[in-house]
C-alpha cells in the first residue's frame, strides 16, 4: 500500500485518532485524579474514625466498569475478573454503608 492508498481507508474508516489520543488523556488524568482522591479522603477518614464504605464503593464501581468496558471492547476473558469482583466489592460497600447510617 503506498501513502495515498493509507490515507484513503483510513478517512473510510470514520475513526479521529486526535480525538481518541484526547480522550485517552483524559481518562488518564481523570483516573490519577481519582486515585489520588480516595487515598486523601480515606486516609482523613481513617484519622477521624469515620467510615470509608461510601468512597470504597465509588472506587470499586469505577474500577468494575472500567474493567467491564475493556472487556466489551477487547472481548479479553481477563477482564471478567476484575469486572465481577469491583461490581460485586461495590455492591457489599454500598450496603455496609446503609447499614451503618
């Protein structure tokens, strides 16, 4: 294939790699963001003997959905692991939280 011909189906396939490249970034940053986050909250928590149940449960969720999401678009049987075990780890979070409230 020479340049043009590169060029050619690549316009074809509808894909903006500029566009996946930012929004790659973004998640990245976002996902730092995140984590960075729950370890300050949890932490002050913790200092303050609170409970962490609710943050754990966002966190979890997050982490089984982004798992599920890699699995969807690879089709990786990994991925199922970590998706089963952040959505259900959420799910206990979650009802250890309104349990406690």
């Amino acid at each position: 294939m020479n340049k043009d011909e590169i060029l050619e189906k690549s316009r074809k396939e509808g894909r903006d790699e500029g566009k996946e490249y930012t929004d790659s970034m973004g998640r990245r940053y976002g996902t730092a963001a995140l984590c960075v986050m729950f370890a300050v909250l949890a932490l002050f928590n913790l200092y303050h003997g609170q409970s962490n149940y609710q943050i754990l449960a966002l966190f979890f969720a997050y982490l089984g959905l982004e798992a599920l999401g890699m699995y969807r678009a690879s089709g990786q049987k990994f991925y199922l692991f970590p998706t089963t075990v952040g959505i259900l780890a959420s799910c206990l979070f979650c009802a250890s939280y309104f349990m406690n409230v």
